[in-house]
C-alpha cells in the first residue's frame, strides 16, 4: 500500500483479501453476497470508483421487467429460442432472488402490471405484436409458469389519460421497484455481513502472478487470490478484449403531479423509451436510439436532441395538457454486446467477471452476482 496509510490501517483494513470484486454495481454486490453466504470464512472486499456506486445501478429506472412483446421479438432476431429462453428465465429468476433476499418492502416492489404502448401512427406494428401474443404467452409460460401473461388492454388508455396511444399490451406480472432503496438495503445486508467497500477508489490495472491477483488503485495497491471484475459498462476499460459497449441512458422526473392517473410501468418503442409512476411523479427516459453513437459514451452528460424528445412525448402524450415541471434530469450507462448474453466467466486463473446486463440488470443482476460466485473455487 502507499506510505500514507498507518500499520494499523494497513493490517486491518487493506490487505489479507482472499476476494476482491472490482465495482459496487448489483452485480459486484450480489457476487460479494454469494460468496459471503456460501463461504463465511472469506475475506472479501469490494473496490468501487465512485463516491455512490457510480454505473447504472442507482441511476435505473427500476421497471422489474423480463421483457416487452416487441422487445423479445427484436431478441429472438440474436439468438435461438432456446437462447433467449435463458435469458428470460434469468430476468425471472433473477428477480425473485433480488426480491427473497431484500424483501419487497425494502425495495418497495409493486405489481402494478407493464404495458407495452403503440402510437396511432403504429397501428401495423402494433397489431403485428398483437399476433404474437398467444405464442409469447405459450414460450414464456414453459419458463415462468404463468400463461396469461400478455393480454391487450386498450380500456385501460382512457383511465390513464394518455393521448394519441391507440393500443395496449399489458403484462400483468410485471413490477416496479425503488431503485434507491433497493441499492440501500443491498449496501447495508452486504457490510452488514463484514464485507468492506472501498469507495473512490478506481482500480486502473490488473496484474496477475502465479499466487495471486495485483490490483493497482489511485489509493494504492491491493491484492487477493481471486478477483471478480463487475463493472458492467466500464468492463473494456480493464479487460480490453470483452465484447461491451456501452449505452449511455437518459432520464428526466417530474415534480408531484396532483392526481396523477397513471400507474406502472410502459414501455414504448420496442423498449427504448420507458415511463413510470414514482412517489406521485412520472420518471421518463429512454430516447438512445434518436443519437446511437453519441450516445456509446461512458461519460454522464445529457443532451438537447433526447431531453428535448422525452419533453415532447411527456406533454403531447403521457400528460397530454398538463403543464408539468421538470424536477430532475440525470443519465447512466448500460453495458450491450453483440449478443443479448451476459458474460460470466473464467478470463484466466484466479480472474473473473460479470458482466453486459443489456439493459436489464435490475432484474438479471442478482442471478449473475451469484453465478460469478459459484465459478470461484477458493
Ligand atoms: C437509465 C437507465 C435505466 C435502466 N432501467 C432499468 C430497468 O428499469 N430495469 C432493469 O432491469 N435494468 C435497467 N437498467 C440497467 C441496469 O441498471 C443495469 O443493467 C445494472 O444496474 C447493471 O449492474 P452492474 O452491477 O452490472 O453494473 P453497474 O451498476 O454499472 O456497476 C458497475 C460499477 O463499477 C464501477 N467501476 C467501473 N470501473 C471501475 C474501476 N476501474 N474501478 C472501480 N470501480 C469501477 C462503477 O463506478 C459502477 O459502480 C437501466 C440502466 C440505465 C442506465
């Protein structure tokens, strides 16, 4: 370690890792979890480059989702059905663990259904969704065991007051969390457990030797047998060669809204915009498609061509004549890849990751922190 840390800190605090995770995402945090429940004895920590965990996890959008019509149309264009039915079960499953090990009060977890939204103008798409839906209802039911899961519900456009939408479908076992919250009692639960978390503390080079892992950090140097990487978005950073782009997502809340009438979670555009009801307000964002490549940064920042989009479809559509405040703009970053796939694995001995949620890492986080777990043989 550098010289400025005391014998004692240096003793007790930064050294003697067997573990240590790269990233306080709900990935690095689930896989810190895991590996703490399954093996008490382990010294773990967790080195994470922000003041806040600083990618995606506490800048989301909090849909527990597993996936829109549309949006699983456009994935069974990457991969075989029996690809993608992996990836759906993930999401499932990934979601009853986040919510088993948190609890849905802590998270704030509401069923209150997702509805996939069409505009006037989309008729024909819609409609082509719309055909689909019996043999969604059929694939996802074989993973989720539920088949009444897709149903269109257009009496339902009225009651929310939205303007210009003219088909709905609804997902009646979709969800919606307090991304906050969620990130809260995640934090607490895994220091509760004794596991450290070094925040501002980025770690800029991984060097490996034949007993253990080298971790070179603006705060100095760490060292553990094993090292997980779960850093999502910034995973190229480190290890140049895995298949992650980023995509960096936009978002907007508005002030409370007196009798706000809309309730759950939309989805719009085959996915890429999205809307919620949250403590009386609505939260919007999405809009990456308006700019792909500006939009492949790793930097926070937020720009007129999308906030301008997002504005325009809260007034014309979501909140048709209501003149409604912004409260707050912000942006985060995804981690995408060729294939819809995450990526846990092996990189070399005593070297793993977790990384590429697509998008979807509220729901699949959970699972993957685990699976990265179980590859450590310690
Ligand atoms: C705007 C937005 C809306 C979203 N909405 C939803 C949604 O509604 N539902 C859903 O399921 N998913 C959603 N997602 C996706 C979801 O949030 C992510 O998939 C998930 O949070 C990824 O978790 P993670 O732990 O893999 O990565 P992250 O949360 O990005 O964590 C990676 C961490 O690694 C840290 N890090 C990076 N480099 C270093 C380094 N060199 N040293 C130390 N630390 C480092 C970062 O600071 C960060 O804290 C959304 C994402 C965004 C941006």
């Amino acid at each position: 370690m550098i010289n400025s840390f005391s014998y004692w800190e240096q003793k007790s605090f930064l050294s003697g890792f067997d573990v240590l995770i790269i990233g306080s995402g709900i990935v690095g945090l689930f896989a810190a979890l895991s590996l703490k429940s399954q093996k008490p004895k382990l010294k773990i920590g967790v080195l994470e480059a922000g003041f806040l965990p600083g990618g995606a996890s506490t800048k989301n959008a909090g849909f527990a989702c597993f996936g829109s019509i549309s949006e699983l149309i456009e994935e069974l264009k990457t991969g075989s059905e029996d690809e993608i039915a992996g990836i759906i079960e993930m999401r499932w499953r990934g979601l009853k663990k986040l919510r088993e090990s948190l609890g849905d009060r802590a998270i704030s977890f509401e069923q209150y259904g997702g509805y996939e939204v069409f505009k006037s103008s989309e008729t024909d798409f819609a409609n082509s969704c719309i055909e689909q839906i019996p043999y969604f209802n059929k694939f996802l039911g074989s993973i989720i065991g539920k088949t009444d899961i897709y149903a269109v519900n257009n009496a339902k456009i009225a009651e929310f007051g939205m303007n210009g939408i003219t088909n709905m479908i609804k997902n009646k076992y979709e969800g919606q969390i307090d991304t906050g919250k969620m990130m809260s009692a995640l934090l607490s639960k895994v220091q509760g457990m004794g596991i450290a978390i070094f925040n501002n503390c980025r770690v800029q080079k991984i060097e490996s030797n034949s007993n253990d892992q080298v971790l070179i950090t603006n705060q100095g140097t760490f060292k553990a047998s094993a090292v997980i990487l779960a850093t999502n978005a910034f995973g190229k950073e480190l290890i140049p060669k895995l298949d992650v782009v980023p995509g960096r997502g936009q978002v907007l809340i508005t002030e409370p809204i007196k009798g706000l009438k809309i309730k759950g979670s939309f989805h719009y555009n085959r996915g890429y915009t999205y809307f919620r009801n949250i403590d009386d307000r609505i939260l919007l964002g999405g809009g990456r498609d308006l700019n792909f490549e500006a939009e492949q940064t790793l930097d926070p920042g937020i720009t007129d061509i999308i906030q301008n989009y997002l504005e325009k479809l809260l007034n014309e559509t979501i909140l048709p004549e209501q003149k409604v405040k912004i409260e707050h703009r912000w942006s985060g970053v995804m981690g995408f890849g060729k294939e819809v796939k995450p990526i846990v694995e092996k990189i070399q001995p005593g070297l793993y990751c977790a990384v590429r949620c697509n998008g979807m890492g509220v729901a699949m986080g959970s699972l993957l922190g685990e699976q990265v777990a179980m590859l450590i043989d310690l």
